[in-house]
C-alpha cells in the first residue's frame, strides 16, 4: 500500500465514528417536531410550511405597549432557537424591549439517500499532517461530483428560503421594523439569499459568527455581505471557528470597496460560555438599533 493509499484509510478510520454519530442524529425523529414538542402549542409553537414538508417556529409576543416590529431569529445549522446562548438568550429578551420574536430551527441537509451531506462535515485535518492547515479546503470530489455538490447547495439555500418566506408572511401581521438575526453557516446562506435577491429583504440583518463551511465559497460570502443592500451588523469573537476568522479583516475592506451603506462590524469578547458575552451581544444590537433610528 502507497502513503497516500494509507493516508487516505487513515484519515477514514479517524472520521468513521464522527460519520456513524452523524447518521444517527438523521436517523432520529426531525428536530423541529421531537426537541420543540415540548412547548405550549397553544402560546410558543407555530407550525408552519406545507403539509408534506412542515417545520415549526417559536413566538414570542411583545410586552410593551407599543411594538416595535418583529425579529426572525435563525440559529446555526444543528443548533435549536431556545438554546442558552446567543439566539436562545435573544429570544427570550427582545420581547421585553418591544420586539416579537420567531425563532426557526435551519432545515436539516442530508443527500438522495438520507445520509449526512458534505456540506455539514467539519473540515476535519489530516492525520498525517504535522501541524494542521487552518484555510485547508474541504476537498469536495472526495465524496460527490462537482455538480452534485452544487445542486446539493443550491437544494439547501431553497428549503431554508421556504422556511424563511413562511416565516416571513407570519411577521408581515405585525407593524413595524422586520429584523432578522442569524448565527453561523445560516447567517452566511441567509447574506447569499440577500445578495442573489431571492429573499425579499429585511429592514436589517445582524450576522453572529457568520461563516460557510467551505474555503472558496467562504470568501463569496464576504462580498455577498457587502453587495447586499440591506444594513448589515456583522459581529465576530476570536473564539469562533476559523472559518469566521479568515475573512474577519476580509468583510469590511469589501464593503468600504463596494460603498455599502450601514455596515458596522464589532468583536464580541468572551466565548458563549462567558456570564457576561450575551449581554455585550444585546448592548451591541441595541445600539446599532439606535444608530438606525430605531
């Protein structure tokens, strides 16, 4: 056997278990239905989408006498929109500010054949490297061709555009702003949407670690940021993944080059973990809010 023949059994030994862990979270019942179940059909759950293809959406009504408007929050893919930090934290806080809040779980990605997508999978470093390469692409042709990587992609950005678009026609009830929050890879669908027009835009968009789990597809990110017309708050830790990082000084050369009106980036200090981080999150929101006059 080669090196690269080993290399290659290698590195599957190593991913094997990260792969069959992956499988079995498809293969249990949607997370919409078995994690979100949990809550008062009657108050917090709204389902929603078409009957052959339904998911759920958590409200939250305004507690102030006057209502702002309404924030679609969107966690990252494999994340629930009631979890502790970040999304969760959000949801259960802008209510008391004036804002009603929905909160979707992104539609899960798995193939022809209900397996795990490419497109989900960590970039995962090969063993055999010393030191690993922190900008290594995925290397696509390994799994799927090309044009199956694409269809995949673009099968994905619709059924979150259809999550999204039913989403939207609930908080088209509520007078004014429309505001939409969202964290990780679905922050990053969610700017190519936007820029591509497909998605009827937002009053606002705050991206939280915004990223996609590829290199080249990456850096199309920081210029669908920048193209979009919608005001974009786009907020970063140093604790997040590098994906995130590698176009962090990327994100606004873009939008100073292509003349993006209201785009402000800031770095979030603390991990999720940290008592306090939330709390700079909101202090952040709030005051881009107050810049837009809101």
């Amino acid at each position: 056997m080669d090196n690269s023949a080993f290399h290659r059994l290698k590195r599957f030994i190593v991913t094997l278990p990260l792969i069959a862990f992956s499988l079995n979270a498809f293969a249990a019942p949607p997370a919409d239905e078995a994690t979100l179940a949990r809550y008062d059909r009657d108050s917090e759950l709204v389902p929603l989408g078409e009957p052959d293809n339904p998911f759920s959406a958590l409200k939250l009504e305004a507690l102030t006498p006057q209502t702002k408007g309404v924030v679609i929050l969107v966690p990252d893919w494999g994340s629930q929109p009631d979890e502790q930090f970040g999304v969760g934290y959000l949801r259960r806080l802008l209510p008391s500010h004036g804002w009603v809040t929905l909160a979707i779980t992104p539609p899960p990605v798995v193939d022809d054949e209900n397996h795990v997508s490419p497109l989900d999978k960590a970039d995962e470093m090969d063993p055999s490297r010393s030191a690993p390469d922190p900008l290594k692409p995925y290397q696509a042709d390994e799994w799927l061709s090309e044009e199956s990587r694409q269809q995949q992609i673009e099968a994905y950005k619709t059924a979150l555009l259809q999550r999204m678009e039913a989403t939207v026609k609930v908080s088209s009830q509520y007078p004014g702003f429309y505001l939409v929050i969202a964290q990780g890879s679905s922050a990053g669908w969610l700017a190519q949407l936007y820029a591509e027009e497909k998605l009827a835009p937002a009053d606002a968009f705050v991206t939280i670690g915004a990223y996609l789990p590829e290199h080249q597809l990456n850096r199309t990110l920081a210029t669908a940021m920048a193209k979009t017309s919608i005001p974009v708050l786009d907020l970063y830790s140093r604790y997040d993944n590098r994906w995130v990082q590698d176009t962090v000084t990327l994100r606004p050369q873009l939008a100073n080059k292509y003349f993006k009106l209201h785009y402000r980036q800031r770095e979030l200090f603390g991990d999720v973990a940290f008592s306090r981080s939330d709390e700079r999150l909101w202090k952040e929101i709030y005051g881009w809010l107050t810049y837009l006059g809101w």
